[in-house]
C-alpha cells in the first residue's frame, strides 16, 4: 500500500488510472465468470477438502497490549 498523504501532485497522477484502463475494469466487471474444465466452478463437496497454502497466524492477543 502506498501512503497517499506523503506524495506529490505528479505521483498522485502518476499512480491513478487512465481512462482506458478504468474502461477496461468496468467492462471486465460486467463480464460473466465461466468455469470450463481447467477451472471448474467449486462444489460444496471440494470447498470442504479445500486446504488454504498460507494458514491463519496464531496471534498472543496478551502480546499486543
């Protein structure tokens, strides 16, 4: 994430969006997502085997006081 308070005019610019890509977003928004066979829709059955590759941290709430 950048801090937006510290940067100049041109930077600001610099890292907004043109027009062309904010029309590009807009149309990819409104497209439909479709599954095929390398990318099948998850089932209820596969969404319980699913393991996630970077698990939750355990955090010391007591730590962080």
């Amino acid at each position: 994430m950048v801090n937006t308070n510290n940067l100049t005019k041109s930077q600001m610019e610099e890292l907004a969006f043109t027009k062309e890509q904010l029309e590009e977003l807009e149309r990819a928004r409104n497209m439909p997502i479709t599954f095929d066979e390398d990318c099948p829709e998850t089932t209820p059955e596969r969404a319980v085997k699913f393991r996630r590759v970077n698990p939750p941290r355990k955090h010391n709430n007591s730590q962080l006081a």
